[in-house]
C-alpha cells in the first residue's frame, strides 16, 4: 500500500510538478477528458483547489494499461513531506486529504564550539533546523554573539521519519545542555497536558524571559546604544537611543514581549515602525521597517513572538536593519544592559512531578561524550628539515 492505495494494482509514474504546469495539463496527458477535470477542480476545490499546485512539488500518478495507453486513476499531489491529497479519477470523481504517519525517533548529538554554533552542529549531523530550534530554546538565556571557542552542547531531539527510513524534519529538543562561558545552562522540555508546557533548567525556573533579547532571529548588531554617536546620515553627533540589528531586508521582525500596539505609523525619522506598551513599566519600539505585518494596527494585542513588520531601511537610514528602541518608566535605556524579569517558575506543587520526569532526562544528557578533537599534525621546524 502507499497513500492508501493498493500499489500492485497499479502502474506508478512518479514525477514532480514543473513550472507553469496545471493539473488539468498533467491529466490531459494521462487519459482524463475535461469533464473528469472541470468536475475535480469545481466540486472539490473546498478540500483542496488544483490551483494551488506548486512547482518542484512531488506527485504519483496511478495508472492503468488499456489499449497500451497509460490511463491514470488516481493521482497523488504531495504540498509537504507528510501531508497528501488524493484525486480519485474513477466514475463520479472524488477528492480527500491523507497523511503519511510519522514515527517519532529520539536522537542525540554533542559538539565543542570551533567557530560557530550552526557550524559545530552540522559537523556532527545535525541540521539547519535543529540550530534555530537551539537558538530559540535559550533566546532568553544566552546571547549567541558572545559564543566562544570551547563552549560546547549536549542535546536530545527528536527526528520525524516517514515510511522507515525517510526522515522528514526536526521535532522538539526534549533536553540539552549548553556549556557557555564555563557553566552549564541546562534546559528540559516539560509538559504536564495542563499547566505547563515549555523549557525549564534543572531548578524548575523558566527559560522564558519576559523579554526576548532581540526582536529578530539571525542579525548581526551594527550600532549599539550611544548617547554620543556620530549620525552617519545627518554628519552631526546624535544621541542613539537604540540598538541598530543588521539584517537582509525582508527578514521578519519579532516582538519582544506581550503588549499592546500603540503606534503603527510613518516619520520621516523613523520611518515606518511600531511601538509596544508592554505594561505600566516598560515600553519597546522598532524602526525602519519595510512593512507592516497583517493586522498591526494602533490598538492591536501582540504576543511574545508575533511579527510585527519586516526588516527595511525607511526613514534616515543608510541600509537594511532594525532600530530597537527599549523604555523603562519612560525613560530610554540600553535594552542589552537590563536585567529583565524571568516568566514564573514550576510552582511547589508541581516540583515533585518535574523532578521525576527531568532527573533521568539530566543524568542522559550529563553521560553524553564530546567528540575526541581531530589530532593536529606536529609542526616542523626548518632547521629540523634542512638537516
């Protein structure tokens, strides 16, 4: 069987939809009339419109010999690793989604910090994902600009995997333990189906910040908080109340925090930005950007997280980047100087329970080696060579 179908009976033509291809040009040359097509696509098109298919998406056409033509009966169109949608071209027609079920595998892995983290991590297996997955983790705890050489990681994840042996994407990290500066900042994924379900250290205190420490994913910091910075647009010392990050435009901006949207507009300055009222305390905004995100308005409610617009370099600016502007009791201060307030802990009544789960976990995570370092070739002296 495969997409739930009997796969003996069947011829299979596997292939994958080519720019400017259409379904009814697929199935035009696979022996459906029009009336077969015109009937799927209007019909069905709630469960799914044969106008959204995509270019470089895989599909299966299950077909038949008759006269030595090949006559397709179904056909299988893949949006995503996991999910299908199955076209029934027999009699009246039929159209219903599926999913290929996934087995869920835990993994670990372990590096020592050379130059980067995404570098460390794809030298020892890892993938691209399970290094955003990283940074979001400990995006409270640990800021990845200050990464040294030594520092090292130990992890468990999961992995998807479909058919066997196919994997399919990165899960969760259930636990890790990242070595930064000479200490361990551990960090385990705990859900209890009621109360609680997010990164907590081995002392039950949340990973989660109230605060993010920066409004993007990936950046670089071009200009920090300055009270006498030289403007490079204006050719005059000006205070920079802010914290300018360095990305390509278009990249998604975050907010930092819970709150509300108080400004959603346009200055010459500041060109387009969004300001945050968080609480009675404390107050961000964010500059520059090329656009709103949908729905950001004067008045709308953000969660930790949300994007609030796309990095640009409207207003005084002199490339793509975002100013992120940090207010405490309305004064303007350097958000990377704060010692911002923590989410709440796992509470005593529910410290018993994680303790359980987490020690295991802990004693799996401390037990995993680091990789024994490459042996590096003994230098030569000259003189050693001449002789």
């Amino acid at each position: 069987m495969k997409y739930g179908l009997p796969v003996d009976s069947f011829e299979l033509i596997d292939n994958v939809i080519s720019n400017g291809e259409s379904f009814s040009n697929i199935l035009l040359n696979f022996g459906i009339d029009y009336s077969m097509i015109n009937r799927i696509a209007t019909n069905y098109k709630d469960i799914f419109d044969v106008r959204n298919l995509r270019s470089g998406k895989d599909y299966t056409i299950f077909a038949e010999n008759l006269d030595s033509n090949q006559v397709a009966r179904y056909m299988v169109y893949k949006p995503s690793a996991i999910d299908y949608v199955v076209f029934d071209l027999r009699d009246t027609g039929n159209v219903y989604l599926g999913a290929e079920d996934v087995e869920v595998r835990e993994k670990s892995i372990s590096g020592v910090i050379e130059s980067s983290l995404y570098e460390s991590l794809l030298d020892q297996g890892g993938s691209p994902a399970l290094a955003v997955e990283l940074s979001k983790v400990y995006a409270w705890t640990i800021d990845f600009f200050r990464i040294q050489p030594g520092d090292y990681f130990k992890l468990i994840y999961e992995e998807n995997y479909i058919q066997d042996s196919i994997k399919v994407g990165t899960g969760r990290i259930l636990a890790a333990d990242f070595h930064h500066s000479g200490r361990s900042f551990y960090s385990f994924f705990y859900d209890n189906d009621t109360t609680y379900r997010d990164y907590f250290d081995e002392e039950g205190r949340s990973l989660r910040k109230a605060f993010l420490k920066a409004p993007l994913d990936f950046f670089r910091i071009s200009s920090r908080f300055n009270p006498r910075r030289f403007h490079p647009v204006l050719k005059r010392v000006k205070p920079h109340l802010g914290t300018d990050y360095a990305a390509p435009h278009g990249t998604p901006i975050m907010s930092t925090a819970d709150g509300e949207v108080i400004a959603a507009a346009y200055t010459r300055g500041n060109g387009n930005y969004v300001k945050v009222r968080h609480n009675s305390t404390y107050t961000t905004q964010y500059l520059h950007m090329s656009k709103f995100a949908k729905g950001i308005r004067k008045g709308s409610r953000v969660r930790q997280g949300d994007v609030i617009g796309y990095v640009g370099s409207t207003g005084l600016a002199t490339g793509p980047h975002v100013c992120y502007r940090f207010w405490v009791n309305g004064k303007q201060v350097d958000p990377l100087s704060q010692d911002l307030p923590e989410a709440e802990p796992i509470t005593d009544e529910y410290m018993p329970s994680f303790q359980d789960f987490m020690m295991p976990l802990k004693k799996r995570i401390d037990a995993l080696k680091l990789p024994l370092e490459e042996p590096k070739e003994p230098k030569v002296r000259l003189a050693q060579l001449q002789s």
